[in-house]
C-alpha cells in the first residue's frame, strides 16, 4: 500500500519510469515549441549532467558528459551563465569556463591530484529570435530533424550540426598528428580503439587538465597515481566548434544527447522515432530505444539491464543524456502561451535514484 501512493509522487516529480536509473521530463514548453529531457545512469556516479534554461525569448541546452568523474560536468553545469548571442561570445563562455576549472583544479591539486584527470564534453544549443547556436566539444551530437517533401509525401531526414572530436574519426587522427609532427605515438590504437597517448578518445574537453598543461605531469605528487605522462605540448584543446543557423519552417526538432545514445542509435535512426511517435516522453523513448539495442548486443532483454546496478550497468551501457527541442514558433521570440509565463530552469539531478540503493 506504501508503495502504490508513493508511485503518484514518484511520476510527478520525473523520478521513475519502470527503471530505477532512469529519471526524465516528459514535455514543458520553451519560445519556440515543447521539449522532453531524459537521463539514464549506469556509472557508480552519475558523469552526465544536463539543463534547459527557458525565457520568452531564449532557450539554451546544454549536455556535459563527464569522464574520469563528474567534478567537471557538474562543474560546467553550475557555472553556465546566459547572455547576449554570437560566436564570439560562445567561444569566450568556453574559455572562461576552462580557466575558472583550471583554477579549481590548481586549488585541489595538493589534497585531491585526481581531479587533474577529470574533463567534461561540453554540448551546448542556444535559440534566439529564430537563430540556432550549436557549440561542442567532444563527442555529444546535435541532429536537427528536417521535413522534406517527395511527391505528395513528407519525411523526414536527419543534418548533424555538431562535430564528433573523437579519434575514432580519420579525419580527426588527421588533425591530431598534424598539430604534433613530431610525435609518433600521439593516436594510438589500443585493443581494436584508437585513443590520444593511449588514453582518452575526445580531442577536446573542458578539463583534462594533465593532458593540457605539461608541468603537471612532473609533478611527483602526480606521478605517484600511474605511469609518468611525459608531454611536449598539450594534447587537448578547449577551443569549441560553433554552428550558426537561421532556423527555417522545414526545421522541426533537434536531438541533444551525449555519445551514450549515439553509441546505439544512427543519426536517422533517432529522428525517425522522434518523428514518428508523440511528443509526450518523446526523449525516455530514445533512451529506450537505446537501451533495447544495448541489450540485444548483449544477447539480453532490456528488463533485464534494468536490474542491473549502478556502476556494474556500466558495463552494459554509459550514462545516456537526451534533450528533445521541438520547434513550432521560428518566426516569434516568445509564443502566445509562453510569453506570460516566467523563465524557466530544468536540469538533471546530480546522481539518479535507484531501487538497488
């Protein structure tokens, strides 16, 4: 009996969903349209974190998708500050934000010389009076969902607005080894995955502090956690690459997730089930498709993943962050229904509840 007038609660507050890792919103509105937002946790701590800021005129997304642990994207997530559009401030919200964990780091290093290794993908979408902003580093994707007519027929067909900065990309191999002549080792592939010195995937993060400041690795407090990193010049980079787009009336949708839904789901695969199926929930039924195609892998069923606890889920799947951005109202800053209301702030909990706890 507990447990049923609990469930009530439960479903109000985004908290469950038949799976005790899974917490979501399953539509509230912006400027321009509706949007769902769905996280699911399989690390021991939650790495991914999240938020949509709403305003009559303004909405800004951002995913932070953490490794190492979740000192950096939670860090991001607090220290996001909403301010006048371009480009040239979007690349200084990113450097600032690189510097002030930087800081951290330096005031952390002597009691906690881990946190050095801790770094954030940083995804970002920002729409304004009709134009998009998509800003990113690392591996988290943007996809916008785009209506085309063949015929009498409409369908709809998936545009990447974000660039993957993961080595597993030729092209970004290329970019790498260009900026480091002189070191032959600096991609290299490790048991059938290519990786920056053997270590970390993405080329560029916030954080990652010992891959971006070589006289830290000298440091014998930090040579005392593994094997001494001995590096030349930095290996990552902070500088993101930034998208602009007026938003046109084919532009229905877009997809925020970090690289745990890419990881099982195409580009097209994603925006067909968006387009396909409603609005209500629309993000926890991409991270169920997910996480059935996580199962299947697995030769399992995906009920049973849903068993499984935090952190040994981890093996199974990462953690899985995805914000659906519907887009109704291009030509207006603020639709009627939404221009009377205050700005709004959704974001993710830092970790997620679990049965299993």
């Amino acid at each position: 009996m507990l447990r049923s007038c609990y469930r009530p609660l439960e479903r109000c507050l985004g908290l469950r969903s038949g799976d005790g890792l899974l917490w979501h919103k399953d539509l509230k509105p912006h400027a321009s349209g509706d949007f769902s937002i769905a996280v699911v946790q399989a690390n021991s701590t939650l790495e991914d974190q999240s938020q949509v800021f709403t305003s009559p005129s303004t909405t800004y997304v951002g995913v932070y998708d953490g490794h190492g642990g979740p000192e950096a994207s939670r860090f991001v997530k607090f220290s996001s500050e909403h301010g006048g559009l371009s480009s040239e401030v979007i690349k200084k919200a990113f450097s600032a934000t690189e510097e002030d964990f930087l800081h951290l780091v330096k005031r952390s290093f002597p009691v906690r010389p881990k946190i050095a290794s801790v770094g954030s993908c940083c995804l970002v979408g920002m729409i304004s009076d009709g134009v998009l902003y998509v800003a990113n580093l690392g591996d988290s994707r943007a996809v916008l969902g785009c209506r085309v007519s063949v015929g009498q027929m409409s369908r709809v067909v998936a545009q990447r607005l974000s660039t993957d900065h993961n080595v597993a990309s030729e092209e970004v191999r290329k970019e790498v080894k260009a900026l480091h002549p002189d070191d032959s080792a600096i991609v290299v592939n490790c048991h059938g995955v290519w990786r920056i010195k053997g270590i970390i995937q993405v080329s560029r993060s916030i954080g990652d502090v010992y891959l971006k400041k070589p006289e830290l690795n000298r440091d014998p407090i930090f040579q005392q956690l593994g094997n001494p990193l001995y590096l030349r010049r930095p290996v990552l980079t902070a500088e993101p690459s930034i998208l602009k787009r007026k938003l046109k009336p084919e532009d229905l949708f877009l997809i925020f997730a970090s690289d745990g839904l890419w990881e099982h789901l195409s580009d097209e695969a994603a925006i067909e089930i968006v387009f396909k199926n409603p609005r209500s929930g629309i993000a926890k039924r991409l991270v169920g498709a997910a996480l059935q195609e996580a199962a299947k892998k697995r030769e399992m069923r995906y009920k049973d993943i849903k068993k499984i606890e935090k952190g040994v889920r981890r093996h199974f799947h990462d953690d899985i962050t995805v914000v659906v951005i519907y887009l109704d109202h291009h030509n207006s800053s603020a639709s009627g229904r939404f221009k009377r209301s205050a700005a709004g702030y959704t974001t993710s909990p830092v970790d997620i509840f679990s049965n299993s706890d």
